[in-house]
C-alpha cells in the first residue's frame, strides 16, 4: 500500500516543554531541544523526522496546539 | 390601553414588570415579596409576552440568572427582601462591575438577621453606600405608593439601560404589601432577539457573528485597566447626579421646619406635616425619590430657610448621615424612626420634631447614634 | 521525501482551531485545561455553531477562558455558572450554551447550581475539569481531592474522617432526571482526548436536538499543584485518580448505565 510520510511543525515560543507529546508518538519522533525558547522553555522537535508518519497523536495532546502535523502519500 | 386596578404593589411591580417588556424575571420566596413570583407564575406571561419567568435555587442563583441573561442583552429583573438582598449582594456588584443592565428590587423587611418580616427601611446604607465590594454604586429609586411600585418599574429600565448599569428599587414591606388604586400602562412589546443582537450587538454576547468576540467580565488583572474600569463607573454616576436625580416636595415654600423622608415614612411625614400646620408649626417635606443620586442641592437651599430639619427613618438613623453631608451642619439635624418593623405614627413624628428639634434646637452632630433613637 | 517537500499547506492534517486566540495560554505546562479548551474549541468550529454558541467562564485556573476562546462568553462568579448559563439559555433557546469550570467551582461552592440546573434538565453542557485541587489559588484541597492526597490546606493528607470524602459529582448528577447525557473522560493521551472531543460534540449535538442537560467531567492533571512533572501526573492520575473517579458514560439519552 501507498506509503504514509509525515512532518511536524512545532511553534517553538508557543511550547512550553511539558513534553506531553513524547510518550503518545508510536515513533518515539519527537525530543526536547537544548536550546531554550524566549522563555526558558526547552522545546519539541523531530528527533527522529524520518519515522513521523504524520498521525497527530502529539498535535491533539499538545494542550497548547504548539504542534501543526502534515502528511503525504508517496509510492513505495 | 392603560388600566385602573386595585392591587397589591408586589402584584402591581409583578405585572408592570410583563406590561415594560421585561424579558425574564429570576425570583426566590422571601416574605414580604413572595407575591412578585407567585403573580408572575399564575399570570404565566410566556404567554402573553414570551417573559421568562423562573424560581431559582437561592437567591444566589437567581441574581446570577440575572447577569447571564443580562449579559446577553435583555432586559431581566429579580426581587428579593433584605435577607435575600444580602445574598445577592456579590452578584450586584459584578453586574456593575461588567457594566450590564438589569433591575433588582428589594422589599424591606425588619432587620439585621433574620429580623422580622414587617416593614422596615434599615437598608438604605446597604443600598445607597455600596452594600456589595468595590467602587461602585446603585441608582435607588423609593417608591411611596403602590402606583410607583408600578412606574418605577419602567424607569427603573430606562436608567438601566441608559447607563448599562445595575438599578435597585428599594420598596418595603408595607408599600409591598398594601392595597391601592393604580393605573397600569399599556403593554410594550418585547424586543426581538434581532432588535437585541442589532441594539446591542457592539457588547451583549448572543453569539460571535461576523465581529469581534464580545465578553462580559468585571475581571481586569491589570491594574491600569481596573482602575479605568472604575473611572467609567464613576462618569456615569457623576452624569446620573446631574441628569438623573428626584425628588418631591411639599409645603417647603413657607417651612421653617423640614422633614425628610422617604418611601413609607414620607407618606407618614407628610401626615405629621398637616398636624404640624394645624398646630401653627410651619412645617414641609422634602421626599427624595432616588436615594441615589441623592437630592442634596434641595436639603441645602431649604437649610438656608429652616430652623431645623428631622430626618425620619423606619430605621435607627441612617440616612440622617446624608442630610447632615447636605445641608453641612447649617441647621440642627435630627434623627427620628420606630424600628423592629414597627410604623411610626404621625402623631409620634411631630412629637419628636417638637422634642427634638422646636425645644431644644441644639446643634445635634455631637451627640452619639443611641440617643437619637431612645 | 524531505521533511520541507512534507510540510507544505495542502498537505497540512492538523493545526490549532481558529476558534482559539493566540493569546499564551496561561496554564501551567502540560496542564489539561489548555487541551479541554482546544477540543471543545474544536467541536464548535466543525459543527459550524460559533455564531450561536455563548460560553460561561467560571472563577478558578479557566477564569481567563475568555482571552483563549475566540467566542462569545461571560464570566460567571465562583461557582455560579450554571445560574447564568441556565438564563441565556431560557432566553435564547435556540443557542448552544455551555459553562466550563472546575471542581472547586462546579462542586464546591456552585454546588446548589450545578444540581439544581442539572434537575431542571437545562439544554445547556456543563464542562466540568476534575484535578482535585484549587489550582489559580496555590493548591487547596478541592471536593474531588482524593482521600490521603496532599495539598496546601491538607498538608498531612485529606483525611474522610474530618474532610470526607471526595464527591463524585457526575454520578451524582446523572441520578437527576434532567440530566440527558452523563459521561467521565480524560484527555492525557491522544486515545483519551479523541473519546473527549467525541463526548463533547455528542453533547452539543444534544443541546441542538434540545435533549435537556449533557454532562461532561474531564478528569485532568495539575501538575503544579500535586507537585509532579506533567507525564509524571498523568501517570500519577491514571493509577490514583482513575480509579475512584472512574471513566466512561454513565447515563446515555437519559438512561443511566
């Protein structure tokens, strides 16, 4: 079947480094960064982009809708 | 057309109420003014105009009911007696606070505590002076008589709304209950939710058109903005003084002494005042009708013509403290007023100007709050 | 396939409802108020309702509900939403009304509003956020605190012999005839947040059918106040919270379960 690949796009000033996202991603995607946002928040980001298949399991837990998910069909 | 009937004045508030168009009224059972629900639950007015009419949980709940829908445009009202008016007091000051139009009546009964059921009018500071937390205050009108219980209903709204603001009209047990002649107005219609959301669409939330998101709150975390928040409060009650204040007199042309009284106790005054005149007193009465804004620039005229002025009160003395603010020590002011729900007579209210004002005519602010009313 | 060929507008899936401002939401980190707020957010936007929806705003951590939800709401005194929600719904009846508030508010001091509006079956939603405690002041013990659960005012445990025990108020409720629609969720993971946001639009879809009263609580997390870090007190909730306030619909189209 048509292959799924997904991104995420993580507003960096909006999260605030709960990492609630973490455990819900079947792909163990998404890491904290080690920089800091404006306000000292550690934020999400792709730790692993390649394994995201775009299912926004992190986007509807996110209580701050830090994460925007995007999702494209690619032939094997 | 309008109508003479001959009505309780809780049952003449009741169906002025349906007659102005009010909208939804939120009550709870108190004595003295039970009689407002139960007029309004047997006249059904759903029927007749589409009013809501609905018996809350407390009275808590029922000033709430108030702000919700006033908050939606409406035109609501609850009534109440002392006890309940207390309860409803943080709900008042939050509908001044977030600005909304609605009005509250309180039938006053004896008090404080549980008090007594009979009439009383020991809530004028709780009316006039605040009563609820904060800058704010309430436009009181004082209904004297059954046909104002009636009229001061629509005036009541059309302050209300004029200054999108929290109007209270502050009756008693005894013009609750008594009966009397009065004409009734003829029936206005009720607005159409269009005719709200279009009248009132830039703040009343009905629901987030194609506009800015409109929100009811007293809440402002910044301070800047609080303290804005109160100037406004405070412009409208400065414009309210000036516009807004009534007040009635009689035979204060030739009075060399006054009573003020207001509600229940003018009428009694104005009693004591024909006595008086039968006596060779010259007495007068100024009556004001809106305890808020109060009718201070009459008392101070009148103080340059009097010898003395008698403030009477079914209370222990309070509203004595804003005649003394108005006429500013000019004259000998005192205090006279039965308590515990017992109505002075006429008789009493001359003997105490004659004791306490005509005979010894001392300057009285001196003079602590018990000895005025032994 | 790079991650920049991915991300582009047409191939967007998910993003924050429009129906949420872009004020900071002023909850704690990981804080399950902000992901009640965008599911409900969510549900009106999709249902296309805006325009008739009116929201009541309590007093407690959603106090500001108003900065974060882009809609028509009114801020209630403390627990007297349902009082102000019951009027707008009596005099606008064909608008979808909904109060959101939390345990301290629904069940503590709005306890007499919260039955008394569920008895008479208003056609409103009650969003009701259970944390067990009184997070906006600090961390006092709440009705839902579970009983030997800390907190600033029972520093040494909640006791049930001096503070009973913590109210289940959705059971409570559903007994109530008026009550149409009773259910518990959570939304901690993303399987719980789906069945909320499923919850949330039965329930507005029960007001637009005028079923009488639905009822959600959500049981959420506080981390700052139970003093954990915000997967710590999902977990935390899940083998504590769970338990006693148990998921699930309890009363559906007015039957109990």
């Amino acid at each position: 079947m048509a292959k799924v690949k997904g991104a995420i796009v993580v507003n960096t000033e909006v999260c605030k480094g709960c990492e609630v996202c973490i455990p819900v991603c079947p792909e163990d995607v998404i890491g904290m960064t080690a920089e800091v946002n404006m306000k000292g928040y550690h934020y999400a980001y792709m730790k692993n982009p390649q394994a995201c298949t775009g299912c926004t399991n992190c986007a509807i837990v996110c209580p701050d809708r830090a994460i925007s998910v995007y999702r494209v069909k690619v032939s094997a | 057309m309008s109508e003479l009937k001959l009505m309780k004045g809780n049952e003449a508030l009741a169906e002025a109420a349906i007659r102005a168009g009010v909208d939804a009224y939120f009550g709870y059972p108190i004595t003295p003014q039970s009689e407002v629900i139960e007029y309004l639950m047997t006249e059904q007015p759903e029927k007749r105009t589409g009013m809501v009419v609905l018996q809350a949980e407390s009275e808590i709940a029922a000033i709430n009911m108030v702000y919700g829908a006033a908050s939606t445009g409406k035109k609501v009202m609850t009534s109440s007696s002392s006890p309940g008016i207390s309860l409803k007091l943080e709900g008042i000051s939050y509908i001044a606070g977030a600005e909304l139009p609605a009005v509250i009546v309180n039938v006053v009964r004896g008090g404080p505590g549980l008090g007594t059921i009979q009439p009383s009018q020991a809530d004028y500071f709780q009316s006039v002076k605040g009563g609820g937390h904060g800058d704010y205050k309430l436009y009181v009108l004082a209904p004297a008589s059954v046909q104002e219980m009636s009229d001061f209903v629509e005036d009541a709204f059309d302050i209300a709304f004029k200054y999108r603001a929290p109007v209270l009209i502050l009756s008693d047990g005894l013009i609750g209950q008594m009966m009397e002649k009065v004409v009734l107005k003829d029936q206005q219609e009720r607005l159409t939710d269009e005719e709200v959301i279009k009248k009132y669409d830039s703040w009343a939330t009905t629901g987030k058109t194609n506009r800015e998101r409109n929100i009811i709150t007293s809440l402002d975390l910044q301070s800047e903005k609080m303290e804005a928040r109160v100037h406004r409060l405070m412009k409208k009650y400065e414009q309210m003084e000036l516009e807004d204040t009534r007040y009635e007199e009689f035979q204060t042309e030739d009075a060399e002494y006054l009573f003020v009284a207001y509600g229940s106790s003018s009428r009694i005054a104005q009693k004591a005042v024909k006595l008086a005149r039968k006596k060779g007193i010259k007495a007068g009465l100024v009556r004001p009708i809106t305890l808020f804004p109060y009718p201070k620039k009459v008392l101070f005229k009148l103080a340059n013509q009097v010898k003395g002025i008698l403030s009477v009160e079914l209370n222990a003395g309070q509203m004595i403290e804003d005649v003394l603010l108005s006429v500013e020590h000019k004259v000998p002011v005192a205090h006279f007023g039965r308590t515990g729900g017992i109505i002075h007579t006429p008789e009493e209210v001359l003997e105490a100007l004659e004791q306490k004002i005509i005979k010894n005519g001392s300057i009285r602010h001196h003079k602590t709050r018990e000895s005025s009313i032994l | 396939m790079e991650v920049l060929d991915i991300i582009k507008p047409e191939n967007q899936v998910f993003c924050k409802s429009k129906l949420m401002t872009d004020t900071t939401l002023s909850y704690c980190p990981g804080c399950g108020h902000g992901t009640a707020h965008n599911l409900t957010m969510e549900v009106i936007d999709e249902m296309g309702i805006v325009e008739n929806t009116i929201g009541v705003a309590p007093v407690g951590c959603s106090v500001l509900a108003y900065d974060f939800m882009n809609i028509d709401m009114t801020q209630a005194a403390h627990g007297r939403a349902p009082a102000v929600a019951t009027a707008i719904a009596r005099c606008w009846p064909e608008k979808y009304v909904f109060t959101y508030q939390g345990d301290g508010d629904l069940a503590a001091i709005g306890t007499a509003e919260t039955i008394h509006t569920c008895n008479r079956g208003e056609n409103i939603v009650i969003i009701f956020v259970n944390n067990g405690i009184y997070g906006m002041t600090g961390g006092q013990m709440a009705p839902t605190t579970l009983e030997g659960m800390r907190s600033s005012t029972s520093p040494y445990g909640r006791e049930a012999k001096t503070m009973g025990m913590p109210i289940k108020m959705t059971e409570l409720v559903a007994n109530l005839p008026g009550v149409y629609y009773a259910t518990r969720q959570s939304v901690h993971t993303h399987k719980h947040a789906r069945k909320a946001k499923k919850a949330i639009k039965k329930a507005f879809e029960n007001t637009r059918l005028k079923k009488g009263l639905s009822f959600i609580e959500i049981v959420s997390n506080c981390n700052s106040g139970w003093k954990m870090n915000p997967n710590e007190s999902n977990i935390w909730m899940e083998e504590h919270m769970f338990p006693y306030f148990p998921l699930g619909d309890i009363k559906v189209n007015g039957k109990l379960k």
